[in-house]
C-alpha cells in the first residue's frame, strides 16, 4: 500500500489563535469575574446568551477534545462508578470524570480547569443527555439549570412547533437577564444572529468546495475546521476565520489541488466521528487514494433559517431543522440530496454505541439508501469516545473490503459504459 499524503491546510496555524483566544477569554472570565460565564449546548440558544454578554463554553467541545487526546478511557470509569451507565453519552461521562478526576487537555490552552457556569443552558434538540449531563454541574455547583424542551424525530417543521420552541426561548431572557445584570438589547440580538448567518453561509460554503472532483478538503480535516463555528458561532472572529479558509480552499479547487494526493475514490460519513481514531483514520484511507468528502456531522453547524430580522423565531426554526432531530425520512431525503451533490461512491455509516441519536444505521436507512440510489454501503461499529468499541483491525478490514467492492464496481460500470 503507498505511502499516505495528505496535503494540510495552510490556515490551520490561524486556526489555533482563534481557538486560543477562545479560551484565553473563557479562563480570564474564569479568574477574574470579567464576565459572567454560561455553559450552552453546541447547537443551543447561544445567540441569546452572546447578546447578554455572557462568556459562552459548549462542554460538548470539551468531550471532543478528551476523545481526540485519548484521556477519556482513562477518566470515564470514575463516571460509571458514580451510576452513569457505560451505554450513555461518552461525551457525558468523559467529562464528568475528567471533572472528578481534576484533569482537562485544555490545560494545554490555559484553562487550569473546566470554567464554573453561573447559568447552564441546555435545548434538547439532539438528546436529552445534555439536559443530565448540565444538570449534573447544576447540583455540584449550585447554579440554575435553564433549558428548552425541543420535539424530536420532527418530519416537516410546523409553524405550531417553531411557535412552541420561540415561546420556550422568550422565556429563558428574564432570568438570564437577572443573572447577567443586563438587559437584553434586540438590536445587538439581531447582530450576533446577523454573524451566527455570515458564519454559517461562509462554513456551508467551504463544505461545498468538497463537491469539486478532486475534493480539497477532507471529512477530517471538517471536524477540526469547524471549532469556530461550534464554539465562536455569533462573533466576528469566526466570520473573519472562514473568509480565510474559503479563500485557501478555492485556491485549491481553481488548482485542481487535492488533499487527498491521487483521489480516486470518494465517501460519504454519517453519524458521529471516532475522536480517538481521526488521524489513523484519515491516514488509513489516504493510503487506499480516498477521501471522505462529506458528512451529516460537519453540515450540523449550518443554520439556513437564521435571519437577524426575526431573531427568535428564526433561531428556533433553525433548530428545528438539524439533521439529529429530523424524523428517518426526512433524513433520508437529506442524505440522497446529498450522494448525489457530492458524487460519492460509498457510504459509511458509523453506528456510535453510546450515541443513538446521531447513529442512523439502526432503522434500517443503510438498506434503503443502498437500494434507492444503488451506491454501496458499510456501517462500522465504534463510538464517539469509548475506544473499547472499535477494532483497528477489524475497521481496517471492513475499510478494505469496502473499497474493493467500488472499485469492482467502478470498474464494472466502466465496461459497461463503454
């Protein structure tokens, strides 16, 4: 098998500065009181609480990081211990017993800890996990556990449902005022949701460069690209970030550069990343000349419906329509919609253990694609952060198999055409 290449984004070193002063902010606030600080989940209300003027830290950005370094298998079983189940979120129980265990990778940014909320905001839009997991940090620090109570497996988003999440958004502003000593100002609302907009058109933007044929941007390379849209949604910094990676990407596209060097085949990933496993991941397709070239993950910090003349109710529509809380057909007609934009060859489904939610290999959607649209597929087991539910080998195996079987496949269609 040849030797992997991988071309690295250049603005990647950018990149590190913005997520530095991410969380150069959040350990003054820390020490220093500068600012109140609230505690969001990543696809949250974090619009209301940046027009208050809150520090905002998404926890689910602290799980990824604890399965990326690989500390997570050493700090969940003190969360086991304490009764939380080994087949619930592993983002959950690594970051309750890292916190238990007093230890963090973000230590490596300048946060000594994980910072102590005065408010956690939850919307159970993706799980309701994140509503035990704030509420965890509610009882071990005494401070308010606020949240919106959000439908799930939604088909068409109904103008009564987004009517129901507005109401329940509306409601979280008179407490959080109260603990943010301010008052909310509709006009600086509509300014953090106008950046929340410019953010995520720049980062659908540079996930469509992808559609090019060579691709010149991985799945991989998306799960480190996206920190600021995760953490920094709602502020010009992110805004300024993408302009300056889409810059670099079309660079690639008008190039012909790809960053797999020798793309011959293309995937398509869903559901959630195996933290731990990126890199041998990404190196282990590199070597088969393929690129996983889209996902549902990555496309999850894509808010279409925000408009900062509406802000409230665009937020809750926009909500609404992440791909985790659509109903099996809905997303189905997503993922078709996407095969065909994309133009992939394979479809991976990563059917995360501990992660139902984000896992669509269970209903019996990989059958149907494969039938639909007639483009192979492979589900692999693993999860998010708890190695002990994935093999090297046997993901090396499947990975192997499976792009021999579109190779074949390929060079059927080939002949065929001919």
């Amino acid at each position: 098998m040849t030797k992997a290449r991988q071309r690295r984004l250049r603005c990647t070193a950018r990149l590190k500065e913005v997520m530095g002063g991410h969380f150069s902010a959040l350990a003054k606030a820390s020490k220093t009181g500068s600012a109140p600080i609230a505690w969001c989940t990543s696809v949250g209300p974090a619009e209301i609480l940046r027009a208050l003027g809150f520090e905002v830290y998404f926890p689910e950005n602290h799980g990824a990081a604890l399965g990326a370094s690989r500390m997570a298998n050493r700090v969940m079983p003190r969360a086991h211990a304490m009764g939380y189940s080994q087949e619930i979120c592993s983002y959950l129980t690594s970051d309750i017993g890292a916190h238990l265990a007093g230890v963090t990778p973000l230590a490596k940014a300048g946060l000594e800890s994980i910072p102590k909320a005065d408010v956690l905001v939850f919307s159970t839009n993706q799980c309701r996990d994140v509503r035990e997991w704030f509420e965890y940090y509610g009882r071990e620090w005494s401070v308010p556990v606020l949240g919106i109570t959000a439908p799930r497996s939604v088909d068409q988003v109904e103008q009564a449902i987004v009517d129901d999440v507005t109401f329940q958004m509306e409601a979280l502003i008179p407490p959080l005022e109260s603990i943010a000593g301010t008052s909310m100002d509709s006009a600086r609302l509509s300014e953090v949701v106008k950046l929340s907009r410019e953010c995520s058109d720049l980062w659908k933007r540079c996930l469509q460069t992808a559609q090019t044929i060579p691709s010149p941007l991985t799945f991989f390379d998306g799960t480190i690209q996206m920190g600021p849209a995760v953490v920094l949604r709602g502020s010009a910094e992110a805004t300024a970030y993408y302009r300056v990676l889409l810059e670099e990407l079309q660079e690639r596209v008008a190039g012909g550069v790809a960053a797999v060097e020798g793309e011959k085949y293309r995937l398509f990933w869903d559901g959630m990343p195996i933290w731990g496993k990126l890199s041998d991941n990404s190196t282990l397709l590199a070597e088969m000349k393929t690129c996983v070239v889209a996902s549902t993950y990555c496309n999850s910090w894509i808010f279409d419906a925000l408009d900062a003349s509406d802000p409230l109710p665009s937020m809750a529509r926009a909500s609404l329509e992440l791909f985790i809380a659509r109903s099996e057909g809905a997303k189905q007609w997503v993922l078709e919609e996407m095969i065909e934009a994309f133009q992939v060859d394979g479809l991976v489904f990563h059917d995360s253990r501990t992660c139902p939610n984000n896992s669509n290999a269970r209903y019996g959607m990989p059958a149907r694609l494969q039938k639909k649209t007639g483009v192979p597929v492979l589900v692999i087991d693993g999860d998010l952060n708890d190695l002990r539910c994935y093999s090297d080998e046997q993901a090396r195996t499947n990975f192997e198999g499976f792009i021999e079987q579109i190779a074949d496949s390929k060079a059927f269609r080939s002949r065929v055409e001919s």
